[in-house]
C-alpha cells in the first residue's frame, strides 16, 4: 500500500504560467517532506523541504505547500520555464524516506 | 567535489549472476541508502546504512546485501540476479538523513537477461 501516493503521472504547462504539483499522504508520522527533481539519466536532486510544524516553504520560483489536515503536499513553480521539464518527486520522513511515484511535469515554450 | 559515484552505469546480467554495484561519497555523510527505481513505483528503499558498519533493511531487501566498512563506501551486491531485479539503482547519502536532502549518485541501469 502506497503511503505516498502522486496521482498525475503527467502535467503540461506554458511557459510562464504556474505549475502545480500534488502529492497525498496516509502516514500521519511523516515528519519532514520533500521535492526532487529528476533529469533523464541523472540522479535526482533535492529542491526543496517543509518541515511538519510548517505550512509553507519558499525558494525563488518554488513554493512547497503542506495541509497536514488533509495530509496533501504540493509544489507550485511560479513561473515555469523549459528547463522545469522533469520526473518531480515527493518524499515524506519516518524515519526513511518514502517516495511518491513521480510527475513528469512539461513546460512548452 | 565528486559528490556521489556509482559504478558501473550499465550492466547486463544473466539470471543466476552476482555482481556488486559499486557506491561511493566524498562528504563524509553518515547516512548512506540504495534505492531502485521501477516505472510506475518511484523509488523504493532497499538498504541504509547510519554509520560505518551500521547497516539496516529497507522496504525491498530481498536479493541484495549491503556492509559499510567504511564513511565513505556503501557497495551493494546482489546474491543471484533474477529477471526481478532489472531496474535502475540509485544510491544516496546524507548529513543526517534527509534534514538537508539526499545527494543522489547518477545512477546504474541493470539489466538480468
């Protein structure tokens, strides 16, 4: 059973405009969260974190979102750029990291 | 600054095989982790180490071993490869698991024909 669960495989944006990225939680433990990003042959890398005690976190172009009552997390990129084209993950803490299934988001210009 | 080093990036098994990948970090990070990542599944923890000679299971252990003699080495072998474990393995490391974000190696594309 998925306790990290992205549920859109695939998002297309215009250049400029805002992306949104969701990810829903089952484990009410999940301490610390996480978004990465992910190029094709490369390892992915962190871009951002919130911290469960928070609800928001920024860092220039990208804002992380937490409503630890609905257990839902999402990463708004504002705005999107081609170089954005990327597998995003989620990750949530217990102790490990879990991973979400990942979004390919795609940023037309 | 390496970061984080696998070897190899690509390997072609045949079922019944064994081989080690090879993980390796310069940053004196304690926490390593190997993770493989499947389509559809994201990437799923199979072994984490929180220190030299401190090794424990991830969600997917099955197949694989794992020993950390050292900071900076965390090798990963897998015993008698089946056709299961084509997939591509990831290794991580960090300060002090997760507060700043793993560093991920580029990763290696395994193949168990």
């Amino acid at each position: 059973d998925q306790q990290v669960k992205q549920n859109s495989p695939s998002l297309s944006v215009q250049e400029g405009r805002i992306s949104i990225l969701n990810c829903d939680y089952t484990n009410s433990m999940f301490d610390y969260f996480l978004w990465y990003k992910k190029y094709p042959a490369e390892g992915p890398t962190f871009l951002i974190s919130i911290s469960s005690i928070k609800d928001k976190n920024e860092d220039g172009r990208f804002t992380v979102f937490l409503n630890k009552s609905a257990k839902h997390l999402s990463l708004h990129i504002v705005p999107s750029q081609p170089g954005d084209s990327a597998v995003y993950f989620c990750a949530a803490r217990d102790g490990q990291l879990t991973f979400g299934s990942g979004t390919q988001l795609t940023v037309l210009p | 600054n390496a970061g984080v080093t696998q070897t190899p990036k690509f390997q072609v098994l045949k079922t019944g095989q064994s081989m080690t990948l090879q993980c390796a970090q310069d940053m004196n990070h304690e926490y390593m982790s190997w993770y493989r990542q499947d389509p559809g599944m994201g990437l799923r923890l199979i072994h984490y180490s929180v220190g030299a000679g401190i090794t424990d299971q991830g969600e997917v252990p099955n197949g694989y071993n794992v020993s950390r003699s050292t900071t900076e080495d965390f090798p990963l072998r897998l015993l008698s490869a089946a056709p299961s474990q084509t997939s591509v393995y990831f290794c991580a490391s960090s300060y002090s698991n997760g507060y700043y974000g793993y560093t991920f190696g580029s990763g290696t594309r395994l193949t168990v024909v």
